[in-house]
C-alpha cells in the first residue's frame, strides 16, 4: 500500500541542500524535505555568554521559528504575543542539545556559534529537518572560525549530526511523516542520530493511544535507515568548496 | 558496586503516596521518590475551554512548577521573572499528554481537570515522580465526578500511567536517578508507560555524548520494571477509600 | 455566641510549627494556622544587590505566592499569566518590611537573605502566617550563617516579629478569621508586633464599610494578645535545636 | 520646634483644589498639597466589567502613576519596563478601595467610573492627596451622570473621603509630610477617614522601627483633625457651580 | 561619478520578483532590490477583527519583521526579546496604510488580509522592497477572494503601489541605497506612490543634519521616477497566471 | 471660509509656553496649541548609555506618552497593558531624532539629557506641540548644564526646533490641525524645520487617499510659515531668565 505521496513506507521525501543560501551568516542552509523548507543560518560571535566567560570553552545555541505564513493557515507572530510558545521552547532545546553533542566545545575556543532555524514552509517534520540542515549550517561556521585562526583545534566536529521523524499511520509504521500523515499519527517518534550510527535522542510518543515495545524497535529501524541517508546528502553537500569568501587568519568576527 | 545511597542499579528509591495531602481540590497527591517530593493536585471545573465548546469532549492538561526553594541552591521564581522557561513548558506538556492517553476524553464528559505538580523539593526525576502522582490525584478527581453525577461515562480511565528516569552513570545503566547521578550522567531517558507494559512517551538524550542502541535497550527493560512497581503502589495507594467528602450527585463544581 | 469553628472571639486557631521542612535551604518552616498552611523557606546567598553592594549592610527580602491548589476554587498560575498581581505584590513588600524591622542589617554582613512564603493551603490569614513563620525561619537562617562564621556581629536580630488578623463580623470584633469570616467582615486588619509589644505595622480597611476609632482600639487589644501568644509558640519552636546540619566555620554559601 | 517649612507639627501645607482642570473627562481636579500636585481625573463609561455584568451595580476603580519628571531625579517609565511596579499596584488598590467606600455601587446603575490619578509633582504624601482629590473628580462625575439621567437613585454618594499622612519624625509626631520628611520619618501612617469622623484605611509602618500603641494614638489624633480640615477644603471646592457642560439627560456616554 | 556598485544615481537596482514563492496563503511573492530580499505572504480569512466586525468593510493589515540572519552581525529576535521594537511597528503600520490607499474595503467584504513581510536578506531598503513586493501577493490574494466568489465587488484594488528609498551620500542625491549608502547618508526619504503617479506617503529625515526645500524636490523627482519603473516591474509579474491553484466559486477560507 | 474655531486656513491656533512648570527637572515647559497641552520635561543624568559610554559624545533621547484622561474618550494605560503601541514608539523616536538634529553631541560632553513629554489635554497635534515645546526645555537643560560646568564646549545647540501639522481637509490645505479637523483629513503632514529655514523631518501620509505633488508643495509652504511662527514664540520664552536656580560651577547631577 503506497502513502499519497506515493512512497513506499520506508523512504525519505527528497532531500536538497543548498549551501551559501544568505551572504552574511558565516553557515546559511535551506534544507528541503518535500515541501518542508527551513533556513538554518550559522552565525558566528568572539566570546561567550557571560555564565561561561573565562572557562576556556565555546557554545553552541539554537532558536527555532516558524513564519507566519508558513503554515497552512496563518499562525500568529510570537514576538507580536509577546511569548514564545512551549513548542517552540522545546524544538529550540532539541536542537542545541543535538549539535553540542558532535561538537568539542573546548576545541572550538571561547566562540559563540548561534544556529537560527527558520521554516520558510511547514509540511510535516520541521524539527528533523532543522537538525539536520542546522549541522551542515555548523560545518560551514566551523571551516569559517578555522580559516579565521580562531579555533583553539583545528577539528570541533567529532561527528555528523542527521535527524527524521518516523510514525504509525492507518497501523503502519512509516518514515519521515509529511504534515497529512502527522495530524493522524497515533505514534510520532523522532530519532536523532550520529554518522557512527549511535544515537543523540530519541522522542517517542503515543499520540492519544499507547504502543508496543516492538512497535518502538521496527521505528528505530527506520529512522536509523533514514539518518544514514541523510548523512550521505550532508556529505555530499559538504564535499563542495565553502559557498563564499573565506576570511584571512586573524579575521575579525563576522 | 553499590550507588552512593546504597541501592542496586536497578532498584527505586523509597516511594511514598498520600491522597488527601490538600482540603480544596476534588484529588490532591503528594508523592515522594525518595527526597523528591512533588504535590499533584486535581482541580475539577465545570465546562471546557472555549476552542473545545460543544465538542461533547473534556479536557486534562497539567502545569509543573518548582518552589523556589526546592533545589539546593534557590531558583528564582518564574512568575517574578514574568515568564516561563523552556524547561519548565516542556515538562507540563510531557505531564499533560501522558495523562490524556489514559482517559477517555469523550467519557469524561464537558469538564476540565487541570493537574497542577508544584515541586516542593527537588533531588532528580521530579518529572517522573510527577506524572506517576498525577496519575493519582487524576484518579481521585475522577471518582470525585462520578460521585457528583458528572461524568458521561462510569469509567474514562483506561489505564494506570506511571513514569521512572533511568540512565548512564559511571557506564552503567541505573534506575530512578537522583540528583547527584542525574547532573553527570552520560545518558538520561524518561520513560511512562502504562500497567498494561505498553509505552506513551520514551524521551533519551546523550548528554553531550551518544549511545548505542543497546544501552537504550537495556535502559528500556530497567525502565518498564520500575514502572510496574510503579503501578503497584499507586493500586494499592487507590484501594484505600477517597480520602475525603464526595459530592451527592448534581453536585456543584469544585 | 461561639464562631462556626466553635472557638470564642479572642481565641487563635490551632498553630503548629514545624521547622526543617525541606532539606536545602538554611530555614525552611511550614506553619499552620487551623488549616492555612504556609511554607516559609529562608535562603542564603553571599553579597547582596547591586545597588546595595559595598555598603557592609546585608539584605532580607520576601516573595509570597499561592499554589493554584491551595485556595477553593483554582486560581490561576502568576507564572502563566506573565505577571504578578497587586495583591501578591503588596503582601512580599509586608512580609520584607517586617522582618527587616527585627534584623540588623550591618551585623548580618553583606549577605542576602531571601524568604519564600509559598501557601500550601489558604483558609484565611496567609500573609499573618506568612509572617510568623517567616520569622522562624530567618532566625535558623541567622543561626546557619553564625555557625558558617559568616556574620558581622554574633546576633543580628533584635526582636521576635509575629502577626494576625483581626476584623469585624457579625458585628463583634474577631481573632484569627478563618476564611469563612474574613470572606464576610465588615473590617479587617493585619498587626504586626515585636515580642515587647511594639507595632510594626498595623493595616485596617473598611469593607465597603466605615469604623469608629473605638472599634479600632478593641481590634488593636486583640491582635496584641493574639501576637504575645504567637510569639510564646515561636520561642518553643525555636527552643528545640537546629534541625538540620550546620556548617563549619568559613562553609561556603548554601 | 518649627518644620523646615516653618510649619507647626500639627498643621497641613497648603491646600488648593482646582476643578475642571481638563474638558473631556466628567471630573477633573488637580490637587496640590504643598508642592505636591495630583490630577485627578474621573472618567465615565456605559456598562460594567464582564464579571460584573447583569448585577445592577456599577463599578469605581482607580489608576494611579507617577510622571518620570515628577520625582527629584528621574524615575524610569513603566510603560517602558513593562510592568507595573509593587508600590503602583498598591496605592491603586487603596484608592480604589477608599472611595467605594463613600459610594452607593447600586445607587450608581451600572455605570464604570475610572479614577486616574497622575502625580505632576512629587514631595510626599502623593497618594493622600490623590484620595483626597480623587473624591472631588468622582463627585463631579456623579453629578455628570445624574444630569445625563444615568443613576439608578440620585444621591449615590455617602460621605466625603479625604486621607492624609502622620508620621514620626526626629522623634515628633507630625502631620502631612513632606518629602524631606518622609524620607526619613521612622514610623509613617496614611490615614483615610470620611467627614463623619469614621475610619476608611489606617496603614502604619515602622521604618525600620518599631512604635508604641501610645505613639499610634498620637498618630490617629492629628490624623484625623487634618482629614477633617481637607473635607472642609472639599465642601468649599464643590460648592462651586460643576465647571463644564453638564449633559442632557439621556445624553450619550461620556 | 559612480556608486560602489556601480549604479549612475538614478537608477535602481535589479529588480526580481518572484509569485507563488510558499504554496499555503493566497499570495506568496519573494521580492528582490539587489542583495535586498523580502518574502511577503498575503493570508486571507473570513470575518474581521472584532471592532469593525458588522460593518461590511474588510480589513488589511501587516506585520514586518527581520530574521536574525538577514543583518551584516546577527540580531537578536523579537520574540525572544518579548517585545517589538519601534522600528518594526513603524515600518508595520506604514505598510499596511499604503496598502490600504488602493483598496476599496467596501469591494472587499468582510474578509481579512494580513501581509507578512519577513526580510530575509537585508541589505538597504527593505521597508520601500517590501511594500512593493506587499502590492503583488495582495493582488494575488484578491484574485484569489475573487475566484472563490468571496469579493463583495468584483475590482476593489484602485491603483497600484510600489515604494522606494531616496538620499544624500557624499553630497548626491541618489535613488535606491543600499546598506552601505544608507548608513552614512546625510538625508534619508521613503517615498510611497501610485501608479497614477500621486503621493501616498513621503517621509524624509535628516541624520544628524537638516536639508534645503530643493534638496526635498530633487529627491522627490528621483524617487517618483523610481517607483513608475518599479510599478512596470510589478506588472510584468502579474501580467503571468496565478502561480497555484484558484479556488472554486464558495470555496473555504484558506 | 473659516474653519470651525474661526481661523483661516493659514493661522496658528494661540500658542502659549510656560517654562519652569515642575521644580526638579532642569528644564520644564508647558506647550499649549490651542486645547493640546503637552508638558515637556528635560532631565538631566551624568554619564551616556552603556553603547556609547567612553565615545565622549553626550546622548538626547526622548518618550512620549499620552495621560488616560487627556483623550475624548478615555484611553488604556499602556503600563497596565504592559506594552508600549506603535503609535507611542513612533512618535518618541520622532522627538528624539528632531533634538538630535540641532544640538552637537560632542559638545553636550558625556552627559544625557532625557525628555519626557506627556500629553495633559489632547486635541490634535500633539507630536508637533511636543518637539516645539521640547526645544524649550531642552535649552533650559542645556543652560543649566553650562552653569553647572558641565558642557564640553560652551553652546552646544546649533539651532533651534520647531514643528507644526498640516493637512488636507474639506479640500482645502490648513495649518495646525485640531482633532475635529484631523479625523477627517484626507492628507496629514507634519514638518520638523529650524530657525534657519532648513527641513528635519516630513512626513506626510494620505488617510485612506492619494495626494498630488503639488497638493505637498502647497502644504510645505504653509507649514514652513507655522515654523517660522512658532521660532519667534520660542525665542520670546527663552529671552526671560532661567526659571529657577541655576547650579553652582561643579554642581552634582540633578
């Protein structure tokens, strides 16, 4: 039984992305996932908040949005309520806490890397592939802070970071969920894995219903399948010489 | 080789249930994992809230909180702060949704029930601790509205839902964390489940680190037997009497 | 004519004492009038506010809040809301101001002492209670930062403080009002006293109603007698030992 | 002893009360006690809050804040903090408290009157005088809707309401104290009374001091003979013809 | 003498406009002046806020705002900030007032339409880009109302509007500045017109400096010319078919 | 034709200016065009915005507000709605950045000079009254900072502010708009110019319509006029002496 989209149960949406996507962020990915869109911009700071000052250790921090036109009908502007909503909170969370884990923080020297992930357009799974975007984004930041001289080492990155979502839909368990298979889900899981295959976090959750542990199991075979596809995209887009002017060693902050 | 509170790796803290903790809300819980003590308490209202009107469906949602002066060094308090963290909407949306997966929301008939857990002293897993009393303090305000003639349905609940941490320390797998082995544990996972052995919410995260897919498996079965022992002892906390009045039916909302 | 709970028109409630309620901060004392129940907590922390800073003087300060449990019907979250009412405002400032009227700030040495009154359960006379189990606790705080070696003077404080309440209902002139009463009185007032009989605050408001200064003269007798009690229920709290473990000399900051 | 203004210590500033101060509110008094100047303006709406809707009583309630300029260095904006501070909040509440004690809430209908109360200047005793002129603007505005025919019953007003400070300063009881004063008075009371002599408000504070019962008669005794010297001034004031255009009956809301 | 990039001072920079840039609102255009890109999306719902609700008259509003990537060093985000700053609401209202001078609110029923412009890049200009690009997604929008047979007149749009900037810099009065100009202009306008060639909105500031009557007309000259170009701009792209799929006469809100 | 208050289209309402209103600012002005009543308040702080501290440059900065009562109907508190409004924002950057226009920061030395204009009566041109009645206190402050030995360079303004609203009303083009004239303007300017004929600000906006360039040609030649005008009232307020006590030479911050 094919899915709308015509897929079979365990295959990705395409994937695409686009390097150098905005000229002034020293990382600027928008990753696509079908008709998922999300700008995930790398930005760079000398120092480090001030609860971290002089320890030696750089940070890494995320912030997740979504346009208000992103979404199928119109969502209201958080800075316009004045409130950032709890999803957001936690999507923002999960992201830093993702990339800190493939990141030496002491290797990267007292910087600040801030990874703003925007969704242009929201079709299901922006979260995973914020993640997933988010590391390229890094990966660019990083070669950006090493052509500076501004690394403490010369190699943060102790692994790549990819992330999908996998679900049950009509009782079948299927990857990487566009917004019509979401809404209906009864169990929504989200893997975030390493290249070496280990994992970062695992979200499950039984959406009004509960599940099985083997149900949990056939997920985790999926979404660990998707994870090692979308590191070969992230490869691949990386394999390309950096989408920009490098600056000189001793180059000022960007 | 014992943990510094003398337990084996896969026992639970001393766990401690009191109905009746508080005189004015139809279930009030307070429940203790050892040192952690948190306070859940059920408060019924007539109606639900406007986006749900005339669905015929009720409404369980939950708000955690923690004392200011519940963690060692003292926090401050979020409502002077003029808003609430990340961790914190996290947590009452994580409590909220495991609850709602355990009632019958069409059986409960037009009626809100709004679970507040306020932290009266934090020593690790003040999460878990949480849910596995407001499941309780839930169960409570149910009979409360049977009592009162207010329920659709004799019986919305479908399941007991209880909830245990468990992690990495010192490389080795452990049950129901405190404090002193949650701030250096490697891996952290949040699990409910409910008596039935069947998952709501998984939630593991590596700690500026990864984890193989076996850690989470042994993690798993430590997890799942903690929460059957769980569910024990809210069964036998609930076959003690309501620890109270109950309404005559037709009574008025509390 | 005997009050609803059958005590006479000069008598208090039932109060209990309890100090060490929690385990981290330096004073942490619940207190119960009938069944109010407040959660005292008194926190240490080196140095004091910015604009205080240098001035040799310590600081105390307080912050009252309400569970949304604690009172008959649920009353929303001041956290959720984004920000806090004018009455929870109006009673911290109270709470602070009497106890700094018993405190003397150059012999604490610049140390802050912050008091969190968190009512657990509110059956009128919260901020009365607040303040009387406030005390307690601020003085096993002094006792913790004498042991620590940390004070500029051996004793910082120059009298015990107590409070109560006292109104008019049903025409007689009442101690103590529970809420049953406080919720119908035709006046009402707080008095805060020292343990010789001085005043350090007196608050009386007329309900939507006026009073003859005669009838404040018979309110005033009251509450002084109802305060020379309270504090006779102090000094034997405060008769047993420091419940808890008291630092070393030079013990760094709780 | 004379004061530093040269007054002796049982005697008022100077007292002026200008009706008619703005043209679009129903009543609008600037009040100056010494150099301390308040506007008073009273404004009338059709209906009442939500709560309160379908009773047949009207509401009065009162807003009170302080221009930047109006202290002796600059206090910053709270509109541009974004939120009300404690002090703000409580000297609404009494206000607001103070006058429906003077007024009929049935006799009003169900109208909303606002008190605004804008502090020009600044040298103590802002919100006595704000009491004080609140109650002329409020008699204008009942007399604004009894010309349009808007009162459920003519004479809603009960008494006048006027309120004044005492305090202790270098150890003299004194009346209505100037900044200079206030500042460093060691008790400090707000006394509240209407012209039969009755008591609306008392609230006594020691300023880091403790006071004597016999201090706070002394206190009470100057009080009240100058809250009665302000209700003369306020009978003189509306003795004066209303100053504006009093509506036709049935004339629109204002 | 010509500009950094080239440019003679009369002339714009290239121009792209982009329709059907996200698939969910009614109109989607993605608009560039140069480096300059702005995403404005044109919602549409039924009804109108609630204080024009009855009237028969639709509503057009905006909202702008930057993404924290789209400035030279990042800026922190308004929600995160929890408040918008006087910049964004300024450029918020003068977009949706020059939108709403070409549009009969009559024709259009009672619908809403909001237009978000969200910069993506910026480099100069983006209020004048996004009020350009904000007249191309409201026409869409409006042929959009019009195929679902929602427009209470079937042409309600009057004219059309483009904007753009005009300066100082080194002496010359130049059109369309980019970053690098407009930060060290001496006289800064904005000017907003139809494509009849009359006047919606002229705002022009001197930066430091004050500027002569026939500067004023010498930029005004510029800026008209520019905004007749940029009006063949926005209707080459209209001139294309609805980039997605119309909706059936009584379709849905979208 | 006359307008509605009997002046012809060309004429100013009367203009009063009042320095010295308040005693603790160094400089205080009440402006009054017609019924609009502004008071525009300069306070003078030692020190610069912590952005700008050590750069040796002084800083001018202003907020504008309006009193609930100053308005027909009476307006929300924007610190009790705990946001400031577009409009607000708006106009408070206008002020600030008209000041700025005419005074030379280097020469105000690191010092900052605040003005607060708040609104007693409004009916229409309130920003205009404003920054013509801030000039006025502005150069009290500075004449106080010059006595008080605090001005890096002796005369530091460089001309002299004023502003006045124009616009289209009945088809004719008026000076000075009152509020019964603005709510029906088709066209609504405001012109920020110097003593030296010279243009800081223009602004001009059609309400709902369109404007010819002629149509701004005539408004500019009128509202030039009304400047020149309201110079001449300013340098005849500022030809009396200083309205209070000058500071001694070294004099501390007021």
């Amino acid at each position: 039984m094919l899915r709308t989209d015509g897929r079979n149960d365990d295959v990705l949406r395409d994937i695409r992305i686009t390097r150098g996507y905005q000229q002034w962020p020293a990382g600027s990915v928008l990753i696509e996932f079908g008709n998922t869109r999300v700008l995930c911009a790398a930005s760079v700071t000398e120092g480090v908040p001030r609860w971290r000052s002089g320890s030696g250790l750089g940070w890494v921090t995320a912030e997740y949005a979504m346009l208000p036109s992103a979404t199928h009908s119109r969502s209201d502007r958080e800075s316009v309520k004045g409130r950032i909503g709890g999803r957001t909170h936690e999507i923002s969370r999960l992201i830093g806490r993702s990339l800190r884990a493939c990141i030496d923080l002491a290797a990267l020297g007292e910087n600040t890397i801030v990874i703003d992930c925007d969704v242009i357009q929201a079709d299901g799974g922006t979260r995973t592939a914020a993640i997933t975007g988010a590391y390229v984004a890094l990966a660019d930041a990083v070669t950006w802070l090493g052509a500076a001289g501004r690394l403490a080492d010369p190699q943060p990155l102790s692994c790549a970071v990819s992330a999908v979502s996998v679900g049950v839909v009509d009782g079948r368990v299927r990857l990487d969920l566009p917004y019509e298979e979401d809404s209906r889900a009864e169990v929504d899981m989200n893997v975030v894995a390493t290249d070496a295959g280990t994992l970062i976090e695992v979200q499950g959750t039984g959406e009004g219903a509960t599940f099985a542990r083997s149900t949990l199991d056939k997920m985790l075979d999926l979404a660990l399948a998707g994870c090692a596809e979308l590191n070969r995209a992230q490869s691949e887009a990386l394999a390309l010489p950096y989408p920009g002017v490098l600056p000189e060693p001793k180059g000022r902050k960007k």
